[in-house]
C-alpha cells in the first residue's frame, strides 16, 4: 500500500484529498495543527485502518518513521480573514513548514506536492492567468504575508527539485468551494451562505463588479490527484474558468437558497484582485483535466452541508 503525508489534512480541502487518496489505495497520514481546520473534518475517516492523524505543526522538524511515498503539502490558512489574523503562522508555514516537508521528501525519496494558489498572479495585469505570469504582488500589503510565502514555497520548491533531484509537483488553486469550508472563515461563499440562510444582509465589498472563477472542490481534488501521477514539474493552475462578478455570485447564492435577504455594500479589503481567471491550457494538454461540475450543482451540495451545519449550531 503506498503511504501518503497530508499537511492540512484536517482543513477544507485536505479532508477531501484524504478522502480520494485513501479511494485509491493510498495509506494516509495527516498532520495538522488544527490553527484553521478541525477534527470532525475526518471524525468519519478514524476509524479506517489505513487512515491516521497527528496534531502537529509542522513548522517544527518533522520525523516520521517508515516508508512514504507521496507528501502533499496543503498546511496553510487559506481565507483572507484567516491570513490576516495569522501573519507570522502564514509565514511560517509556507517558508519553515515548506522547507521541513521537503527535507523530508528527499530523505524519504517521496514525491512532493505543493498546493500554491492563485494569488501568486496577485493584482494581475495579465487576464485570464497562465503560468508563465509572473504577477503583481505587493509583498508589504495586508495580503502579502501569503502571496509571498506561497510564491517563497514555490521557490523552494524548485531548488529542491533542481538541487536535490526531488520529484516535485506545483499545483496552482483558484478559488474552490464545497462541504466543510468553515461557516465563517470569511470567503466569499461561506459568508454569502450563511447570512442567506439566517436571512442577514449579505455583505459585498466594493461595488461588486471585482471578478473571481469559481471551482467545486471534487473537480479541484480530481486535477490535483491527476497532477500527482503526472511528470509535470512546472506550475499547474487548476480552476474552473467561468468567470463571474462578485456581485452576480452573491445574488446566485441568495437564489439558490431561496432567501429574502438584502445585498449590502461594505468597503473593497486593500489589494483585493480586481480579476481572476486561469487559463488551464496546461491542465488540459498535460492532464486531460476538465472541470465537470458546474455552478447550479456544487452551489446545490454545498448549499445541503450548510443547511446541515446550520440547523447542528
Ligand atoms: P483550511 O484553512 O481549511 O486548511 C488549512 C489547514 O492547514 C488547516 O487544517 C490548518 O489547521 C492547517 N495548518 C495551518 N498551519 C499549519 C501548521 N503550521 N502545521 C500543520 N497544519 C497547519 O484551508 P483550505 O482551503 O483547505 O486550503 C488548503 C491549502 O490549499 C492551503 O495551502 C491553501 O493555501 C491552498 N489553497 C486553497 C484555495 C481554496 O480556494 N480553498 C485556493 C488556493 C490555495
Ligand atoms: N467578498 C465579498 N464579501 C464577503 C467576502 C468576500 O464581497 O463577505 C469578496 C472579496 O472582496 C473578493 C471576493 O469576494 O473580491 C472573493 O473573496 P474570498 O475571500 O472568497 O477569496 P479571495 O479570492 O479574495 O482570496
């Protein structure tokens, strides 16, 4: 049985890689700190023999004893609101805790996987974004405590790739959603369901017309596991790019779940992207990779988990 590591595992989107590695018979171990992820994420996976999980931060040295054959790293807040609260552990994570993962890939002779995003591009110029953009950041604005650790993760990355001959892969994430994203973890879908569902305001910054793509997290999880057994080392963006306005997505989300709630329009966040679009050329070509799920039916499930959570709080 292979034997993968999972960093994060215990957040949105490393209990659904958990979920799918263990599908395809991977042995899985994750460690996660729990700073922005939680327990009943993967209650449902302890009791399989093959799944196991360590509270760690791996910012510290990590050992783990035994073979592994696949560490994929995804420790890191993710939400705008999670980032701005925790700088220094977003720093940390993605310079200190992508370093400690990699020396453990090349002492273990694993593969490596690197969720990076697409804030990478930053404000872009370039629209939609292909890998070969290099971006816009500003290192010292509120975001760059994670833009710049993550574009610092793919630099190391890379050095170890080149330098130590580790079998290294990048993908690049644009913004997915779906079941066990935190009801108030801030982002855009979260908060949109939540205030339709109690019937508050719903709260769109700036006027609105700021763009974003947005990708069910099946499809993502799906391109992220093809990128794994794939030889490609350059960067992979991995999003669905149907585009919308915040404020089209916004009024999607009050539609879908029926609600009488009002929009409200509170201030644009500082560097917010004024667009973002991937362009998934590379994905297609290399991976055979197309998203499948469209809006109606992941903002249908996603919409069932929050009903749920809901009526459980
Ligand atoms: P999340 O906050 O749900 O999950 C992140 C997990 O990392 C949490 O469980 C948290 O406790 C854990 N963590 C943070 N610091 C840690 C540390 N030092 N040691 C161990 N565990 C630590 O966020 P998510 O949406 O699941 O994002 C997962 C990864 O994907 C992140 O690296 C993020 O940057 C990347 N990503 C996500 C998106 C998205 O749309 N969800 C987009 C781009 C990139
Ligand atoms: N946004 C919003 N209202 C909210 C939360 C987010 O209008 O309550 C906007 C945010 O300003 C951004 C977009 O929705 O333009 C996506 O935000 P999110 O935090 O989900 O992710 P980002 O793409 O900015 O990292």
């Amino acid at each position: 049985m292979p034997r993968a590591i999972i960093t994060g595992g215990a957040g949105f989107l490393g209990s659904h890689l958990s979920e799918r590695l263990l599908k395809e018979g991977f042995e899985v171990l994750v460690l996660d700190n729990l700073l922005t992820g939680a327990v009943c994420n993967i209650e449902h996976l302890l009791e399989n023999d093959a799944f196991s999980f360590v509270k760690y931060d791996v910012t510290e040295y990590v050992h783990v004893p035994g073979p592994v054959d696949v560490i994929l790293h995804f420790a890191s807040p993710a939400s705008p609101r999670d980032y701005l609260e925790y700088p220094i552990q977003t720093l940390k994570v993605g310079s200190l805790g992508t370093h400690k993962c990699l020396g453990l890939a090349k002492e273990k002779g694993a593969r490596f996987l690197l969720a990076s995003t697409s804030e990478v591009y930053g404000d872009p110029l370039i629209h939609p974004q292909r890998e070969d953009y290099w971006g816009n950041v500003n290192p010292v604005g509120p975001r760059g405590v994670y833009d710049e650790a993550k574009r610092f993760a793919e630099a190391m990355v890379m050095a170890y790739h080149r330098f130590h001959g580790v079998a290294t892969r990048i993908v690049r994430i644009f913004n997915t959603y779906g079941p066990r994203m935190r009801l108030d973890d801030g982002r855009a879908l979260p908060t949109f369901m939540s205030q339709a569902l109690r019937g508050e305001d719903v709260t769109v910054y700036g006027d609105g017309g700021q763009t974003r793509s947005f990708t069910y997290v099946d499809d993502l999880v799906d391109g992220i596991f093809r990128l794994l057994n794939s030889d490609v080392v350059e960067p992979v963006n991995i999003g669905n790019p149907v585009e919308m306005t915040i404020l089209e997505f916004a009024q999607k989300v009050i539609e879908i779940t029926g609600s009488g709630s009002k929009l409200v329009f509170e201030p644009l966040p500082e560097d917010d992207p004024k667009v973002r679009q991937p362009d998934i050329t590379r994905a297609r070509e290399l991976l055979k990779w197309e998203p499948k799920v469209n809006l109606a039916q992941g903002l249908d499930t996603t919409l069932r988990y929050f009903q749920k959570k809901l009526e459980k709080n």
